[in-house]
C-alpha cells in the first residue's frame, strides 16, 4: 500500500501545480510545495527508519 499512497501524493502534488499556473495564486504554489516535501520526508523516512 505505501507505493501506491506515495505516487497518489505525488500525483495530488502535480494536480495542485497545474492549479497554480492556471490561477496563479501562491496559496496554490505553497501548498503544492509543502505537500510533496511531507510525501517526500515521509517517503524517505520509511526507506531509511523502517523496522528491521
């Protein structure tokens, strides 16, 4: 289930990008830009501090 909540992120991400550009509204831009560090910190957090 992780890879598939990973991409789904990072496809909400890109969906949020291309609303930025068609309204140009930083909340927008910030808000795509923070969502895909979160997925990205909690991708790379799994990876490396995983149970083992």
């Amino acid at each position: 289930m992780g890879p598939y909540a990973f991409f789904a992120g990072l496809l909400l991400g890109v969906m949020g990008m291309g609303k930025w550009q068609e309204t140009g509204s930083p909340f927008w831009l910030w808000g795509s830009v923070s969502f895909l560090l979160i997925v990205l910190g909690w991708g790379l957090g799994a990876l490396f501090g995983g149970k083992k």
